[in-house]
C-alpha cells in the first residue's frame, strides 16, 4: 500500500470564540494538530489533537483536550479527554421534572484526565481501557438553598478514580465529520476508595451511525446515548440532560439522575461551497430506576445551523445552531454535535 508520508500535518492556532448557555460567550486561544505518523498507510485515518484555552463572560476558565490519535496500520487507538476547569454552573435539584424555581448557582474547580488504549481486535474492532481520574473541589453554594438544604452526595466535592474498560467499534471514514459508517462505543469504570475516591460503578453507551445519501454529502447521522451508575454517582458525576453536543436546547444539567436515555437526528447538507445546513431533533429523559421512565415526562429538543468548513480536507466545519427545547439557545463552535 501507499504510505502518508506525503500527508502534510496541519497544526493549527487561533484565537477562538465560542457560545453556548452553560458558558455565554467564551474567548481564548485554540490549537488543533491533524496529523499522521511518519509512514502511515492509507487504512491509518488522520488522528486529532485539539487543545482550547477559554475565558468565559460567566467568569468561567475553561482548558480542555479531547483527542483521538490512530497509530500505523491503526492497530493500536489513544483516545481520551484532559481539561481543568473553574466553573460556576446552575443547579435546579435531581430529578427529571425539577422546577426552574428551584434555580441557583454553584461553582467548583475540577481536574479531568481520561485516558484510553485500545488495541485493534479485528476489522474496525477495538478493546482496551485505561483510568480515569476526575477531581471536583472548592464547591461554593448559596446557604438555604437547595443544594445546602439536601446535600446530595459530592455536594461538597468529590474525587472519582478508577479503572475504565472500553469496547469500540468505529469505522467512520472521517472522526471529525463523518459521512459514512459507524461509532459503537461501550465503557465501564469502577472506581474504588482504595483508589483514592468514593465507590461506584458507571456505564456509557454510544451508538452512531452516518449515511451518505448523495453525491454532493448530504448526510442523515444518528445517535443513541445511555448512562447508567449503581446509583452511588456524586453530585459531579450524575447524568447531564442538555448542552451542545446531545439535547440541545436545555442547559447542561437542567436535569440530574443517575442515569439518562437519549437519542438524537441531524441531516446534513450542502447549500453553496462553504456553506451548509442541518437540522435536527432529539429526545431524552433521566431517571433513578428503569421503573421511573413515562413517556410523557420525555424532553424534547429541535432545531436548525449553519455550517462553514475551515479545513476541506478534513471536513471540519465551523457550526451555529438555534435549538428549542426548553427555551431557545444557540451554540457556536467548531465541529459537528455528533
């Protein structure tokens, strides 16, 4: 086969601006590196390395890192996330039909580093694992309040630490933007005191699918997410109904469970080079216990963007979407949701 060794690495640095409600406008400085090692084959795709330094009009710091790198031959995968973050965030209580009246604020500090290697089974297969180590600390809340009043646990901080194993399938022919093929993704972590944090076992499923559906790329993607904890999860922990990226139109962590089901749709496609279109709908709902799920307690997100590529070869876009769930929000940023 070719090799890449013809393939030119892109490291990218600019200033960056971004939006979405959990954050107002945030603006900083970004890097991205696309590249591929030194004699990589044409199966091995473009591996990532985002870094993003942000400073929020919410007073909010925020340097985060989610990367996916592909080795020659992609026999082996490193994927994961880093970031720190200072972070006041609103909380309404835990539940899935908790009242807007219930709305305060809360900040913490928190450390996350996540990362995962997997070795190449067979076809797009991959298995492997690797730690997880997520720090929330200097937890401030308003006294009488909600937070104060319950005090869920990790109310006060928390620190989660502990072995994650991961099964992934993923042959998308591109990480960034997919236009055809599949990620199924499942990962287990048990954390443990004699790790350094509190006992709980958590579990995340993430199932997508991509088809290409014409010439020009228009393209009708997919996703179902699920998280499930024993139900010993920390506050810092629980499921996040809501953000940019899954259930938009609701404020991440507008509603707080131990465990979430969530589904969403988005079709894609081109209006005038650069220029494209989506839209798209999805639907979720958290729980305590699979007995708690009703359908008429389901949440319901819709909306429509602007997409503007940056890097045509690796069809990574700038995005703006306006979505209505609970209200309207809108987010800006760069890369797909899914």
């Amino acid at each position: 086969m070719n090799d890449s060794t013809r393939f030119r690495s892109k490291f990218v640095i600019s200033p960056v601006v971004s939006y979405k409600p959990e954050t107002s406008w945030g603006f900083g400085i970004g890097a991205k590196w696309l590249f591929k090692f030194k004699h990589a084959t044409q199966d091995t795709r473009t591996s990532n390395m985002p870094i993003a330094a942000l400073y929020t009009l919410k007073k909010q710091v925020v340097i985060s890192s989610g990367y996916t790198v592909f080795f020659n031959h992609e026999n082996w995968m490193l994927k994961g996330n880093i970031g720190y973050s200072n972070f006041p965030q609103q909380y309404y209580g835990i539940g899935n039909n908790t009242s807007k009246k219930n709305e305060e604020l809360f900040e913490y500090q928190n450390i996350l580093f996540e990362p995962l290697l997997l070795k190449r089974i067979v076809g797009k297969l991959f298995l492997g694992g690797g730690i997880r180590y997520n720090n929330i600390w200097d937890m401030k809340y308003e006294k009488d309040k909600l937070l104060d009043q319950n005090k869920p646990l990790g109310y006060d901080g928390s620190v989660s630490a502990g072995l994650e194993f991961a099964a992934t399938y993923d042959n998308r022919d591109n990480v960034l933007n997919a236009l055809t093929g599949a990620l199924y993704e499942f990962r287990h972590a048990v954390y443990g005191e004699n790790l350094g944090g509190l006992p709980f076992q958590l579990t995340k499923l993430d199932l997508r699918q991509y088809f290409k559906l014409s010439k020009r790329n228009d393209v009708l993607a997919f996703q179902g997410y699920g998280y499930f904890s024993d139900g010993r999860a920390p506050l810092g922990e629980l499921a996040a109904l809501g953000g940019s990226d899954l259930m938009r139109g609701y404020y991440k962590g507008r509603f707080l469970e131990n465990n979430m089901l969530a589904a969403q749709m988005e079709y894609r496609f081109p209006v005038l080079n650069p220029v494209g279109m989506v839209v798209f709908v999805g639907a979720g709902e958290v729980y305590h216990q699979i007995s708690d799920l009703r359908l008429k307690n389901v949440k319901v997100g819709y909306g429509a963007g602007l997409r503007l590529k940056i890097v045509k070869s690796e069809n990574l876009n700038i995005r703006f979407d306006v979505a209505k769930g609970e209200k309207f929000n809108f987010y800006f940023g760069i890369a797909e949701a899914f």
